[in-house]
C-alpha cells in the first residue's frame, strides 16, 4: 500500500559456529635495574611461576595437552600434527615429557584421593584388560590390567585407575594395603586374599550372582524349567 512498515517481531534462526584453536606467545617483560654509582648486583623482579620450570608450556597448553590424551583419547604424535597445522612444532617427544612431569605435580592429589578412598567405608573393586603396544621386554599383544578402585564420600566419590602387568592377589591387596572396611568386587579368586585380612569383609556383587542362573537358563532343554528359572 506505500505505507511505512514498522516491526511487529522477530524471527530468530541459529546455526553453529565453531572458532578455530588460537595460538599465541605470551611474553613476560620484566625490567633489570643496576646502579650506576657502585657495583651491587643488578636487581629485576621474579618471573611467573611455572608449573614445568624452563618449559614454554602454559598451564593452557598442559591443559589441552592432558585433555586430548586421556579424555578424548588423541594419541600425541596425532596432537603433534595437529600442533604443526598450526605452525608449531613441538616433537611428541617433548609432549611426553610434559605429559610425565605433570603426573608427578599430581603425586600429592594421588595421594590425597588414595587416603580418601581408604576412608570410605565401602569399596568397590574391579580390573580390566588393557593392551599396551610397546612396553620393554614385552610382546605387543601381552595383556596387561587396569585395576578400578571407587569409594569416597557421596558428593565427592573417588575413582582411581592402577596400571599392571599382573592380575594376581598380589595387585589389590598392595592397593588397598591398611584397609578396613567391606570390599564389593565380582567372584573372581585374586580378591580372595584381600578379602581374608583382618578388618576386611569381602562382599558378592548381586549382578554377577544373577549372570550365573542366566548362563545356566540357556543351557536348559528347550521348553523346559528348572532352578535357575525359580532362581530369577
């Protein structure tokens, strides 16, 4: 009609954008003074702290670093490429370095976690395989096992993970060395001997006491009934 149109709302549409990793230098400028009058040493003010001393890694950096390896599970020679995408080279070599000498920064949380769960008064208890690819004196396809240790208070449970080569009794009963207190864990026999220490009751997992009458359900002639039925 040749009128003035005025606005009577909107209409939002979205879409997804994603910002590309930024990398930057921070430089740290700090001023050095000296005396022009006598020969005391020159003074300066002290550099940041630095969580990996004479390294160029941020906390930023071992953060990610840390990140894509044990939560998105990107291997480092992956990370490397990805770093030299962006113009930077880093060798994997250095990554793992870096990689190692933030674990022993966090000894002291480890240790703190392991004192909490021995705490608790119920643990639960299990270990899986794990392959590791190149280990000394070992062949690629040798099975290994990463013990899992849950416990701790209910608003802040701890969940630990303990790499070994051996499934034997030995493993749970030096991880959970001290303990006093009931121990949840699956009928497997290397829990039998943490589960003889004083102080120790061992108890059974009801999920695995039911696979059991399962496994012997399917066994069963066809059509036919029998304890395992009554049992679930």
């Amino acid at each position: 009609c040749g009128c003035r149109k005025h606005a009577i709302g909107e209409e939002v549409s979205e879409q997804l954008e994603i910002v590309p990793m930024q990398i930057r230098v921070i430089k740290h400028v700090r001023k050095v003074y000296g005396c022009r009058d006598c020969e005391t040493a020159p003074v300066t003010a002290d550099k940041p702290a630095q969580l990996i001393e004479k390294s160029m890694a941020s906390p930023s950096v071992l953060a990610m670093l840390l990140t894509t390896k044990y939560v998105d599970g990107l291997p480092l020679h992956r990370f490397e490429k990805v770093l030299g995408r962006h113009g930077i080279d880093i060798p994997r070599q250095t990554l793992a370095r870096w990689v190692i000498q933030c674990g022993e920064h966090f000894q002291p949380l480890l240790n703190l976690m392991r004192d909490r769960l021995l705490e608790s008064r119920v643990i639960h208890c299990d270990e899986t395989r794990v392959q590791v690819l190149k280990e000394p004196d070992r062949e690629p396809s040798s099975q290994s096992w990463m013990w899992v240790q849950t416990g701790g208070p209910p608003d802040r449970p701890v969940i630990l993970f303990d790499y070994s080569t051996s499934r034997a009794q030995e493993v749970p009963t030096r991880l959970l060395e001290g303990y006093r207190g009931y121990v949840m864990t699956d009928d497997y026999a290397g829990y039998n001997a943490l589960g003889a220490q004083d102080g120790v009751e061992r108890l059974g997992c009801w999920a695995h006491a039911r696979r059991k009458f399962v496994e012997a359900q399917k066994v069963q002639p066809k059509g036919k009934t029998g304890r395992a039925d009554i049992a679930l």
